[in-house]
C-alpha cells in the first residue's frame, strides 16, 4: 500500500508541475503577443508622453508666404492666390498647375472640360478669378523648341 500511495503522490506533484508548466507558457505566449503588437509597451509608460506629439506646429505655417511665394505649394503671392488653391490644389500637385502656361480661352477650355470629364465641381464666381490669377502670374511663353542643354560633359564614341 505504501508503494501505492507514493505512487499517487508523485502522480499529484507530476500534475502540478504539468499545470505550473502549461500556466507560465500560456503566460509567455501572452506576454509575447503583447510585446509583437506593443513593442514599446507604452501602455507602461506615463501618459505625458503621449500628448507630446502633435501635428499642430505644421498646420500654422499652411498659409505662410515668404518673399511673394506661398510656402506650401510654390504659387506666386497675388490676388486669387487662396481660390486657386483651395480649387486646384485638391487634385493637383501645384506644380502642374505652374507648368501649364495657358490664356484664357485655353483655361476656361481646361476647366470646362475638367468638369465634362474629371467631376469638376461648378466654380462659379471663383472661375473668373482663378483663370486671371494663372494667366497674370503663369502667362504662356513662346519658347518653340525645347531648350539647349547645357552643363554636358560630350565624349567621342569610339568605333
């Protein structure tokens, strides 16, 4: 019977060595988890840290003009400089607006057929003002061909 009962007993350790085992590997599992999806475990840290990041400093320098150029998108600072980019600049780069150099007959050409075909919101008023505020400040040029190149370092192929 002694053998028994030592039998049964070191049956009763083995099973909490099994539970203590399976409970501490659940545990690394979990901590684990935690660290893949939290590597920084900031739900540690002290929450001033978290406040401190901000993207506010951007947003109020968006309208900032330096020597007549608007900062953010390159355009000369003139009179309907805020329509052409609240109306332009949503679909655009600002630098495509200022490649194309057109007049007016070929803007207002432009938006009309923005509007037939890319979903151009009606622009009213604003129409006017923009399509003056391209051709005053971005006006076509008469370049003809390409321009020369320059600063080329030319070489003879040799045969």
């Amino acid at each position: 019977m002694i053998d028994k009962n030592e039998f049964q007993n070191k049956i009763k350790k083995a099973e909490k060595t099994a539970y203590k085992a399976i409970f501490f590997s659940f545990l690394a599992s979990v901590l684990l988890l935690f660290a893949a999806y939290d590597p920084t475990f900031s739900i540690f840290g002290n929450k001033e840290t978290a406040l401190t990041y901000s993207d506010t400093v951007e947003n109020k320098n968006e309208d900032k003009i330096e020597n007549g150029v608007h900062i953010r998108t390159g355009l000369v600072d003139a009179e309907g400089l805020i329509t052409v980019v609240n109306n332009c600049t949503n679909c655009h780069s600002a630098k495509l607006v200022i490649q194309n150099r057109m007049n007016t007959e070929r803007w207002n050409t432009t938006i009309k057929w923005m509007q037939e075909t890319q979903n151009l919101w009606d622009l009213g008023e604003n129409q006017e003002v923009i399509v003056n505020y391209l051709v005053t400040n971005y006006p076509p040029i008469a370049k003809g061909r390409r321009l020369n190149l320059t600063d080329i370092n030319w070489y003879t192929l040799k045969k």
